[in-house]
C-alpha cells in the first residue's frame, strides 16, 4: 500500500483545518493518562541519580509534517527554561521518519517508547489481497454494521500482524527493563459508531449519486482497526516479549476536548459539537481521502459528515473507548 502509506499523515501546518489546532480530543486524553506515563517512568529509572539527558526521537510516517514541529521547539526550549530553571537536564529532540511496523533504532538503545494514537493504523489495506473478501464488503471501505464475519476476520488478521512486528520490533530496540505505554483507539463490549464507518457511510451515498467513481470506491478500504482488549492481550502474550503492567479503557464523547475552546461540551450545542467533531476528523482523514477520490469532492464530504453527526446524536451517543496499555520488556 505504497501510495496510501505516502499519504496517511494528518493535515499539517498550523493552519484552520490542521492537525496541530483540530486534536483537543488527543490532547486531553493524553493529559488524563499522564500519570501512567509518569509511572511508568519512575519504574524504569533508580533514585539517587543525578537527572539523566534527554533524547527524544519522534517517529512518524515519510509524508508526516516534522517542519512545523521544529519550529515549535524553540518555544518549547523556552517554556522548560522558565518551568525547571537551569538545574533541569539537557533535553535533545530528533526526529525518526518511518513505519514502526518494523526496526527503527539499534538493538539495546532505547529505555522507553510512548506510542500515542497510532496503532489503530494498519500498515496497509486488510482486504488488498483478497478481492473475493473485498466484494462481500462492496460499496463501503470500511467495517459497517452489514459487514460479514469474513471482512471482521480480515481487519484483525492484518491487525495481528502488525501489532506482532510492532512488539517484537520495540523488545529488540528497548534496553533491558525498558518499557512501553501505548494509547490508542480501540474497543470494548458495548457496540460503539466509529468515525470510519459514518465516512464509509457518507461515500456510499456519494458512490450512488454519482459523486465519487465506482472503481475508487471498490479498491480503497480505510486501513485502521480498533482491537478489543482480549485482542489485545492475545497477541502480547502470543509475541512473549513484554509483561503488560496496566491495561485500562477510557471511554470518552467524540467532543471530548471542547471545553478547551470553552465551556463544557456536554451542554454546548448540537451544531457546535458536530462541527468540533468534523474539523477533528477531517484533520486526520483529508489527506487519505484526497489522495483516493481527488480534493475536489472532500469539501462536499465534510458538509455530508457534519450533517450525518448532528443527525446521529440525536438519537445516540457518540463515544470511543481508548485503550491506554503500560508493558515492561520481559528480558
């Protein structure tokens, strides 16, 4: 899936539709588990050390826009200058361009990798080599609610082997004793919506009005799988390398985040929710969809998207479940 790996990367810049202004859901979620990250930390470090250096390596996609993320550093090296004063540790920040479905560092260099809502992503389309599964799933790229079994087994089958690699590829590059914390999207067993099937949803209808072409339609599946936690579990303990320390599930609004642009989401406005809702996912699947059905129907897609979310919340509740998951390296 070479082209979609080259295009799925979220909307860069600091512009209105970015990724950097439309993520307050991530972002808050991220800032209610930190202290799993802290602990997390501490467990891995020993006291009655001097404050050890710094070195972070961002990881992303080729296609990721790292550029605006280095002209934020200058501010950043502010703000810790202000906040920790000069006895802090020196603090060094590089970036490391590719797929995490493989190896990335040297083997033993690494004490603690923070994967943060990204392993939801495959590393390629489930059904790209199964036509006959593929047309089971015909006029919709995504798991519904119509979807057989045989399109559920396909989307976990490639999820397996990407979280497998994953794990094995982090327990040769961590050091010995080193650890994980993973956050991202999954499932528990309340039936939930997900913002994948409304866009499916959405580009079915397009496909039947005309707006979009049957052949694009036909050969392009989102490449992203929520796991449940015996999903979860099964593949950790299958690969063998890491000992799980904590696994939780947050379960949270899809406006959650929206009291940081002001007031409580909850009473806030059907239509203000829905618009949050829409410019957050548009941040993260406009690229994708541009690069598939062109840039000239994605404008028309979002009004759709907006309009099917206002329409689903009132009948129901739009939430996700977050799966937040501590592991120590075995050996």
């Amino acid at each position: 899936m070479e082209r979609e790996q080259l295009s799925l990367h979220m909307n860069g810049g600091k512009g209105q539709r970015s990724y950097a202004n439309n993520s307050s859901l991530q972002r808050t979620i991220i800032r209610k588990t930190r202290s799993i990250l802290e602990e997390t930390i501490t467990r891995s470090t020993q006291l009655n050390r001097e404050p050890p250096t710094f070195q972070f390596y961002l990881n992303d996609l080729f296609g990721n826009d790292f550029n605006t993320i280095f002209k934020s550093l200058p501010g950043f090296y502010e703000r810790l200058l202000e906040d920790k004063g000069h006895k802090f540790s020196r603090c060094f920040i590089n970036a490391t361009p590719g797929s995490f479905y493989g190896r990335l560092f040297p083997s033993n260099s690494i004490n603690l990798f923070h994967s943060s809502y990204s392993l939801h992503w495959l590393s390629q389309d489930p059904l790209l080599r199964s036509r006959e599964v593929a047309s089971l799933n015909k006029g919709h790229c995504h798991i519904v609610s119509t979807s057989p079994p045989e399109v559920y087994k396909a989307y976990l089958k490639q999820f397996q082997q990407d979280f497998k690699l994953f794990l094995k590829s982090r327990s040769e590059e961590l050091v010995p004793g080193g650890a994980m914390v993973l956050l991202f999207f999954g499932r528990d067993e309340t039936p939930r919506r997900t913002s994948f099937e409304v866009t499916s949803l959405i580009l079915n209808d397009m496909l039947l009005e005309g707006l979009i072409e049957e052949e694009k339609m036909d050969s392009f599946n989102i490449p992203a799988y929520k796991p449940t936690v015996e999903e979860i579990r099964h593949v950790i303990e299958e690969e063998g390398s890491f000992f799980v320390q904590r696994l939780e599930i947050l379960i949270s609004p899809w406006y959650e985040g929206i009291n940081i642009e002001g007031g409580d989401g909850f009473f806030v406005d059907g239509n203000v929710r829905a618009e949050y809702i829409t410019k957050n996912i548009r941040a993260v699947m406009e690229p994708l969809l541009s690069t598939k059905f062109g840039g000239e129907v994605i404008n028309e897609l979002f009004i759709r998207f907006k309009k099917k979310i206002e329409q689903i919340m009132e009948v129901e509740k739009l939430e996700g479940a977050t799966l937040v998951i501590s592991m120590t390296k075995n050996h």
